[in-house]
C-alpha cells in the first residue's frame, strides 16, 4: 500500500506542477497559483493522513473514502489539464521544429511559441466538468434516492396477486454511511411505498457486521404486510477484509446473519418461502452469492428451488446479474422474476429517461440497471441504496425499486 502510495503521489504531483500551465496562462494573480497549488497539496495531505490513520475494522466513512474521493476528484483534474497542455506543447515543438528546418528567420524560431489562453481555457473548464461533478456526487448524489416504479405483467400470474406490489432495494454498504438523517429519510421513503413485500438484495455492510451496528435500528423500522426478505452480498462474507483467523471471519458471517435476523429481516440462504394471499400462493427464492469470474460462487440455485413446483410462479432473489444472465434463465425452472443488485450502475453514468442509459459498467456487466427481459423472464437491477469506494454518486442516483405484478388480459 505504501509503494503504491508514493507511485500515485509521484504521478500526481507531476501532473498537477504540469497542467499548472494552463492555470498560470490565465491567472496571472499569485495568490490564485498560490491557492492552485495548496488545494492540489491539500488533498494530497488529506489522503495520506487517512490512509496512515486507517485501522481494519474501521467505517470507511470520514476516512480513506472521502479522502480517496477528493484526491481523485484533483486527480482527474490534473489529469485533463495536463493532457491538453500535452496537446498544445506537441503543437507548439511542431511549429518551433518546422520554421527551424525550414529556414525561416523570424522571432519564431528565436524563441519557444508562447502558450495561447484559448488553449488553456478550453482545458480548465472541460477539466472543471468532472472535477465539479464528482465534488458534487459527494455533497448531494449519494443521497439523492430516487423511487423507480415498474409494472410487469405476466400470463400465469395467480389472480390474487395481481397488483401486488414490491419494493426492493439493494447494496446498503452500511459502513460507507455519514448522514444519519439522510438514511433515516431513505428508510422513511421506502415504507411511504406501502408495498406488500419488501425484498432486501444484498450487500448489508462493505467488510464487516460492526458497520451494520450503528444503523440497525434504522433499518429495523422498515415494514411491509408480508415481511422484510434478504440475501447475502459478495461483500457480506468479508471476503475484502483482513482477518486475525479464519475462525474470527466465520463468527463475523455468523453475526451478520443473526444480526439481520434480530433486524426483522427474513435471510433466505439457499432458501424459498411462499407469499400467500386469498389462498393462491408465489414462491419467494434466495441464494447466497453466485458472481461471474472472481466473485463468491456459494449460491445453490438447486437447493433453494427443492421442495418448489415448477408451474409454481416464483420471484428470485440473487445478488449478482451474472447468475442470471448465466445460470437462472436456462435454468429447467423458469423464473419469472429476479431481483439483483451489484454494479452500482458504477455510480457514475448518464441517465435520461428515454434518451440516454450509460455507464462504464455495461462493458463489463451486460444487465446493469433497470429491467430486462429474455426467454420471457424479467430481472430488474437495481442501482444501489448505498455506496462505496467513491463517496457519491454522479448520474447515477441511489434507488428504491418498487415493482407492481400485472396479471395480463387475455383479451
């Protein structure tokens, strides 16, 4: 971590010194440069500091996230500025180069072409737009929820439950909260919903059940008439933490899973239940994570549908989008609806209603956000009640899902 530290130090501390460039060609004020150079020195300072204060088992709150999210938000900042003032500094040695081999004999090729303000402040304001964004994504995004409503219908939905509603939500990351107030507010939006059931997709905490503690009872307060249902996340295992034993990993699983429990929430762990309603009845799935690649391979989608029927119309909950891109839609059984989380839209994108659905992520998750369809299955995933890694969120916004079952017309 140490070495890695000084690397990006290094590499930041060069850009800054040179995409100072352009911020000198246009302000000529020393204490402006002066000001440049202690905030650029300032998030430095701040991540170091963090990062050297950071203990295991510590909230990434007020810590090494926010202080990541700053510097990174000056890094990227350096990084365009200095990436124009490369493209002005190739122009200029071309035009210095060309006048001196072609025998011209002027100022121009006496002296270096000075820089041109017009260059330097088309690179300080395009850089300021990410700059001024992932600021922003910090102070407001973060905890900017949203409620997105869908209504999905389907041929063989039983009568009763038609117009049964449910709210999920997904990616808690309760250990990157700082704003007791704005979670109690998503917590208060989530029951204002009064759906039926409220499914829970994964990732209570970042690492470790003590960042669930301070927010439990929060939590605790969320109610619908046929209960508070949930899965585990990869994050849940604490498979990103660094452990003293694995004994003392297993007991943090352990109290994770009767923590929610002590919460009200419903742990499905391989497991399904029925909703019932007027005497007809859904199956309600979970599994533990299955995630493509590296990711935690613990679900059983075998164990958790035994004891199912298979005409049976049946909702799963799996936290990543890759087992059902990869296993749940060619399952034998066919699952009507999946609920999962995971990408966090990356927290970073652009969203408009209609036009625009974008995020890095979709080069490496093909079903990112929202809802979906294939071989007559939906999944809907969704976007993150949390956050982690960046404090904030940009574009992105944190989501409560609310999803009404239609029973189709056959007319």
């Amino acid at each position: 971590m140490t070495r890695f530290l000084v690397i990006i130090s290094i590499i930041y501390i060069a850009l800054a010194i040179y995409g100072f460039q352009a911020f000198k060609t246009l302000f000529k004020s020393p204490w402006a440069q002066i000001g440049y150079g202690l905030a650029f020195l300032a998030a430095l300072v701040f991540l170091i500091f963090r990062v050297a204060t950071y203990q295991p088992g510590m909230a990434m709150r007020g810590h090494i996230a926010v202080a990541g999210g700053i510097f990174f938000s000056f890094f990227l900042l350096a990084m365009v500025l200095g990436f124009f003032m490369l493209l002005e500094d190739v122009v200029r040695l071309s035009v210095f180069g060309y006048n001196k081999i072609a025998g011209v004999s002027d100022e121009s090729t006496r002296f270096f072409p000075s820089r041109r303000k017009f260059v330097s402040l088309i690179g300080l304001g395009l850089a300021a737009l990410p700059f001024g964004a992932l600021l922003y994504g910090m102070y407001r995004g973060k905890y900017n929820y949203r409620v997105l409503k869908y209504e999905l219908e389907f041929d063989d939905l039983p009568d009763a439950f038609d117009g049964y509603q449910i709210t999920q939500i997904s990616d808690i990351h309760s250990g990157s909260f700082d704003d007791r107030d704005k979670v109690a507010y998503g917590v208060d939006l989530i029951n204002e919903q009064q759906s039926d059931v409220i499914l829970f997709t994964g990732d209570i905490v970042n690492d470790r059940t003590e960042e669930l503690r301070p927010w439990a009872d929060l939590f605790s307060k969320l109610e619908a008439r046929d209960g508070v249902f949930s899965v585990l996340g990869n994050h849940d295992y604490g498979d990103y933490a660094s452990w003293e034993s694995t004994a003392a990993k297993a007991k943090n699983l352990e109290d994770l899973k009767q923590l929610q429990k002590d919460m009200g929430f419903d742990l499905l762990l391989d497991e399904h239940r029925y909703l019932e309603k007027n005497g007809q009845r859904i199956a309600l799935l979970g599994v533990e994570n299955w995630g493509r690649g590296r990711f935690k391979k613990a679900g059983d989608l075998e164990k958790a549908k035994a004891g199912i029927q298979k005409d049976d119309f049946k909702i799963l909950m799996s936290h990543d989008p890759s087992h059902w891109e990869d296993v749940v839609i060619n399952d034998d059984f066919h699952f009507h609806l999946t609920l999962s989380g995971h990408t966090h839209g990356m927290q970073f994108g652009v969203e408009i209603p209609g036009l625009i659905k974008w995020s890095p992520v979709k080069w490496r998750y093909k079903y990112w956000a929202g809802v979906y369809k294939e071989l007559g299955q939906f999944i809907n995933v969704n976007r993150g009640f949390g956050f982690i890694g960046y404090p904030g969120r940009v574009g992105i916004l944190p989501e409560i899902t609310v999803i009404t079952l239609k029973r189709k017309s056959l007319t």
